[in-house]
C-alpha cells in the first residue's frame, strides 16, 4: 500500500460504530495511531482512520438487525 508517494509503513483503518458519536472520534484516532506505533511499527503521521457512524437498521447480524 502506498500512500503520499511512498511505500514506508502505513496503515488504513477503516472504524464503523453503530450511534458513533463525532465527539469520541479524537480519543479513538489518538489510541488507534498509538496502537499501530507501538504494536505495529507505523508511526503516527502513516496512519489514516475513516470513521463512520452508521443507524442499527443499517447493520444486520443473525436474520435481523440492530
């Protein structure tokens, strides 16, 4: 995967929540790039989150939905 022009470490994280509330996305961007520096060896500035926020009727699971 490349990214910026680069092939150095990166990563794409994609976190889909159902009622995600936009003022919880900092705190998750925060652990989640700390996640993949420590963990992974990616450094911050290579991590790129797409958050999304998504209704319960739009997920199914089981023959139903939430």
């Amino acid at each position: 995967m490349t990214f910026g022009g680069t092939e150095e470490p990166t990563a794409f994280i994609e976190c889909k929540s159902i009622g995600l509330k936009k003022d919880q996305t900092a705190g998750l961007s925060s652990l989640l790039c700390s996640f993949c520096k420590d963990e992974l060896n990616v450094p911050e500035n290579r991590v790129y989150i797409e958050f999304s926020s998504a209704e319960g009727v739009m997920w199914g699971w089981d023959g139903r939905t939430f």
